[in-house]
C-alpha cells in the first residue's frame, strides 16, 4: 500500500502542474484505493480521470470513484469518529485545513511517504518527514459584478479592493457576503490570517459584523451577486464563472 500511496501522490502533486495525459501507466499496481477530498466535483472528476489513467488496475473505493466528497468540517468530523476506532476509512485526505495534518501526524496517523526531488515540485513548504503535502494553492478573493458599479456608486456605495474595506467601510452595510468559516476549510484558513496581527487582526472581525455581512454558501452569493442584492462577496476565486462569459458573470477584485 505504501508503493500505491507514494505513485497516487506523486500524481496528484503532478496533475496540479501538468495536463492529464502526462504520465507513464503503471499497470504494476493494484489494490483499492479511497481519498476524503474537500475539492470540488469538477475538480474531482478531472483527477478521477487521471488516476484511472495512470493507475488501470487501480480500484475506486467509491461507487467508481477514487474520492468520497465532502466540506471540509464534515471530513474532519468524519475522520474524528474514525479516530476512536483506531482505524481511518480512507488511504489519503485533500482538505482545505492545514492545520489538522499536523494533528494527524502529532496522532500518529499519517505514514511518512517521500517524493523524490520534491523541491522541484513544489513551491510550498511541506512535512520534511514525507506525512503530508501540499496540493492546490487557494486563492481567496473579493468579487464583484462589473455590470452594476454605476448602480452601486448612485446608491452611495463604493466596491472594495481591499479586504479591510470590504470588512469596514459602512456603505456596504447589508450588501456583503462571505462562507460560513465553521463548515468551509478555505473560508476559516482565510479568515484565521486576515486577523493576524501583521494584517487586520480582530478588528476584521468586528468590521465584518458591524458590516452585517451575510454567512451562505458560494452559488448563493454569485446569483445575488447577479441580481444586485450584494455589492461584494469574499469567496474562492475558482468558484467564479470565467471571465469570457456573458457581461452579467461577476469577475474578481484581487486584493
């Protein structure tokens, strides 16, 4: 299982680089294979696709599928429950959280897999003992639709390209947006930085209830987004519609 883990992983550190396609078939490895992954399902799909590329004797451990989806809370929680048996039901985990690798490892639950050259892979720090890596960069971003800025600035309210005025420029009392941190891995990582003491700190925090702003999921806050019922929302950039869509598709405000 080791081999197995180590091939899948390398593959999956590969595939955030490469197109699919890219890699030779080790038909030489067997054995099913489970992952717990906070990644959304387009997403999951495209890596679906490329393990059962590379690995074609490879079997899913779910309904033919190599990943069992969830948010990421709902995954840790899971993985708690798992924990007093003393036995995890998956072979590998891709969660938005990185603090809870640590907790793992301090566990004793993670086995330690190298990656060959795997400086050259990887931009980010990783567990110099091979427990865990990163995977995915996440890009947390303020958005807003370009259609309705006339209609905003008439109503006295000014879209915001920076993370400290989304939070606290009162004209955007009610009209803004953002994941709920408790259930959502990238939304807390996000928050659990901006109120550092180098960035906003807890005056973010305030800021954002002050602001009134509104805790609901990402295609919630893109079709109010669309009907003018926020002026901005903090959501994942990925979850954005491409740029090249109709005019009415919201675009990002990078800050």
């Amino acid at each position: 299982m080791k081999k197995i883990l180590a091939l899948l992983l390398t593959l999956l550190l590969l595939t955030a680089c490469f197109p699919l396609g890219a890699f030779a078939v080790n038909e030489d490895v067997e054995g099913t294979v489970g992952i717990y992954s906070s990644m959304y399902q387009f997403v999951i799909d495209m890596m679906d696709e490329a393990i059962k590329k590379e690995f074609p004797n490879l079997t899913p451990a779910y309904d033919g599928s190599f990943f069992f989806y969830g948010g990421t809370s709902s995954l840790i929680t899971k993985v708690y429950g798992e924990m007093e048996t003393g036995t995890l039901g998956c072979d590998m985990m891709l969660v938005a959280e990185p603090a809870f690798s640590l907790e793992l490892k301090e566990a004793g639950y993670l086995e330690p897999v190298e990656i060959e050259d795997a400086d050259s892979l990887l931009r980010f720090p990783y567990d110099e003992e091979g427990c865990w890596y990163p995977v995915r960069v996440c890009n947390m971003v303020l958005a807003y639709n370009p259609d309705m800025v006339d209609d905003w600035a008439a109503r006295g309210v000014k879209i915001p390209h920076t993370f400290r005025d989304f939070a606290e420029d009162p004209s955007l009392k009610g009209y803004i947006s953002m994941g709920n941190p408790m259930t959502s891995g990238t939304t807390f990582a996000a928050v659990a930085s901006l109120t550092q003491d180098d960035h906003y700190g807890e005056d973010f925090l305030k800021g954002l209830a002050a602001n009134g702003v509104m805790i609901e999921s990402g295609s919630t806050a893109i079709t109010k987004l669309q009907t003018g019922e926020c002026a901005a929302i903090m959501i994942l950039e990925e979850s954005i519609p491409s740029r090249t869509s109709p005019a009415s598709t919201p675009k990002t405000a990078w800050c």
